[in-house]
C-alpha cells in the first residue's frame, strides 16, 4: 500500500482563520471514516479472519494507514468555498464561526 500524505491543517493556521471571529460551533463527525465506501476492488485490502471465517470491510475502517488522509480531503472537498470563511475542518472535527 502507498501512504498518502496528505497532510492536516496546521494548527497555528487555523488559529489565524479563527481571529476576529465572534460565534463559534463546533461539529464532529461521529464515526467519520465509516461514512467513506471502499471501492469493491480493493476490500480485499482489508480482509481479516475470525473464528467464523474471513471478513471485510466494505466502508473504512478508522485504522487503516491512509484513513485520516482520506478523511481529511474528502471533508475539504465536500466544504471546499467554505473553508476559508465560514469553518475550520481537522479530520472529522469542523468549527463554524460568524463574525
């Protein structure tokens, strides 16, 4: 498996995308990465026996090396416009501020 790298935002970053903000709301994603769909090609990545036989995920399974990487794009792409003005997003954590 190739690790990907995408990298989470810094934390002195969001910070600054924080200043001058006056509402705040935080959100968290509850069980984030089980929301993503593994392509059927590649569940077999993910195959694990157990006393009753072998199994596998079919969505993503908070663990695997390129999950949070994953994760982490897909949120940025689903609030991409946003990100900038309105939220904040690490991993499955988002804040939304009003000014």
């Amino acid at each position: 498996m190739i690790k990907d790298s995408y990298p989470p935002p810094r934390i002195d970053d969001t910070l600054v995308a924080l200043n001058g903000s006056q509402w705040f709301s935080t959100l968290n994603l509850k069980s984030g990465s089980w929301q993503v769909e593994i392509r059927p090609e590649d569940r077999e990545k993910t195959v694990f026996t157990t006393g009753q036989g072998f199994c596998q995920f079919k969505v993503m399974p908070f663990g695997l090396c390129n999950a949070p990487d994953t994760f982490e794009r897909l949120t940025e792409t689903v609030l991409r416009g946003l990100t900038s003005e309105a939220c904040s997003v690490y991993l499955d954590d988002i804040i939304i501020v009003g000014r």
